[in-house]
C-alpha cells in the first residue's frame, strides 16, 4: 500500500468516476484502474462496483476511506515536520539518570541551556545503570548523570565528577533520630530499615548498608528499586533508610541526619564520550552542572 494508491482510491471515491480522478491525478485511467486493482488485492477485498455506466463503493469501500483519509493525513503531517530550514532543526540532548531527584537538580542547568540553545529539545531517562551505560556506549544517550561506576572501563567514555555526595541516615520528622545531630550504627541497626536493592545502588551506599542487613530478620527489612520508593517508605514510617544526600529530594519531609562514623560519601558526577568534550553544549552542560550539585557535597 503506498501514498498513491490512497491518493487514487478517493479520487474514485469522491468523483464515483475513473476518468475523472485520472484528470485531477493528471494520468491515465489505465493507470488509476491498476493502482485501485493492486490496493484490492492487498486488501484482499473489492472497495467498488464497477459497471459499463456506473461505479459505486462497496461497504467495504465505504468503511475504508475513512482509514486512506487518516494514513494521507499522517503522511502529509510527518513530511511537513521535516521540511524548511535546515538551521531549524532541533538540537537532541539525550540524557540518562539513575533517579529522578537528580533530574529535578538539573532543570536550573537545562533552563540556562535553553535560553543560550533556542532549538535545545533534552530527552530525559530515568533507567538502571547497567542500561544507562550500554545505552551511552551505543550513543543512545549523550551523557550519563550518575554515581561512579568502578567497574565500568571504557577507553572512549571518561567521567567527571561533580560532588562528593555524603551518605546520610533520613527518618520521619517526628522519629527520635531527628533530634540528633548524627547517628551511629548502633543506634540504626535497632530501627526496621529501608534499602535499595544491590542493583541500584552505589558501591559506597552498598558498603554501609551491608553493615546493616546482614544482622536484619526479614520482617525488619524493605527492599526497594529506587531513591524515591525508599524516601516515601520512610515517610510512611516504615523504617530508617541510608541514602547519598544528592539522590533525597530538598522538598521531601524527612529529616536527614550524619552519620557519626564520617567518611562515608559517593562520587557523583558526569559520563560522556570523549570526543563529546569539543561540543560546546557538551562542555556547558558540565560546566553548568558543577555548582548545582556542589551543594549536596555536605550534609
């Protein structure tokens, strides 16, 4: 089925005349008959009753112009999309997070883009890092806004850092914890607690919280796929959680607490191609980025 067929079957439909849609088509009725010929066939139906004097839909003619209306209609639309000025085109920037608080961190920088990028139209992912890397290698995504990847080696792919993220302890508000100034682990592993799976963790926040499951019943443990179901268990009052500072909203109402034991922080930062460093969107996008999440290395 192509464009012209379509193009021919309402003409017929409109004028119930082949001579008639061969003129406004401009070519021959030979021509319109063996295009309406061919749609039947692919259809596998007759779409006109066709007579020495007359020619009429069929019921399945009837039903199928509404659908040859649509297709032309979507094929015009997508032709006139690409069409005009080349300099016009929009600029595609494609990034990939591992949660979605970090991509609330990043509308600041995106707004600045966008008034110094007028085509500037981002593309925004929320995925697993394994998927976010691959996806990057494969320049599907041209950064990656993630926790640094220790076992991630790619001589094309090189990594910035942005903060230093501290790993902290967050409670509900009125939880005794949120009196403290910081918080040992002594005192965590008496609370239920709520954790984020291995594979969406970062090496530093897997090392804290190992200290803490291995001495946990079932019944004390929540396991969750992302920041944001961990911070809203904690909300809830299911138990204490341990969470890099960067990845906990500033809105959310959670009370986040250091812990006593210091040191315990996350690289967080940028991925991009190598090559990606000579393009100046590239390069502000990382320049800009710095100093807002520069004010998530403290607690």
């Amino acid at each position: 089925m192509n464009t012209f067929q379509l193009m021919c079957f309402l003409e017929v439909a409109e004028n119930l005349s082949f001579a008639r849609a061969a003129e406004h088509l401009h070519v021959t009725q030979p021509a319109v008959t063996q295009q309406i010929q061919t749609l039947e066939e692919e259809l596998g139906t007759k779409l006109f009753v066709r007579t020495t004097r007359s020619v009429r839909l069929t019921d399945e003619g009837k039903i199928f112009i509404n659908d040859a209306q649509s297709i032309l209609t979507i094929t015009d639309r997508a032709k006139k999309r690409f069409e005009g000025d080349t300099d016009k085109e929009s600029l595609f920037f494609s990034v990939g997070s591992g949660n979605y608080a970090c991509l609330f961190i990043m509308a600041r920088v995106l707004d600045e883009l966008r008034r110094e990028h007028t085509r500037l139209h981002p593309r925004l992912r929320v995925l697993p890092n394994s998927l976010i890397f691959r996806m990057l290698e494969e320049g599907d995504l041209d950064a990656a806004v993630v926790f640094k990847e220790h076992n991630f080696r790619n001589d094309s792919i090189s990594y910035r850092e942005l903060t230093r993220t501290p790993i902290v302890c967050i409670c509900q508000e009125n939880h005794p914890f949120a009196e403290l100034s910081s918080v040992g682990f002594d005192d965590i592993k008496r609370e239920n607690l709520v954790a984020l799976i291995p594979q969406r963790a970062s090496k530093s926040l897997l090392e804290v919280q190992g200290r803490l499951i291995g001495e946990k019943m079932p019944e004390e443990l929540y396991f969750c796929e992302s920041p944001e179901e961990v911070v809203t268990l904690v909300m809830a009052g299911f138990g204490v959680a341990l969470l890099p500072e960067v990845c906990i909203p500033r809105a959310v109402p959670v009370k986040r607490i250091a812990l006593e034991e210091g040191g315990h922080f996350a690289s967080f930062g940028v991925y991009l191609r190598r090559g990606d460093y000579s393009n100046e969107l590239f390069r502000s996008f990382v320049r800009k980025m710095q100093p807002e999440f520069e004010k998530y290395g403290a607690c």
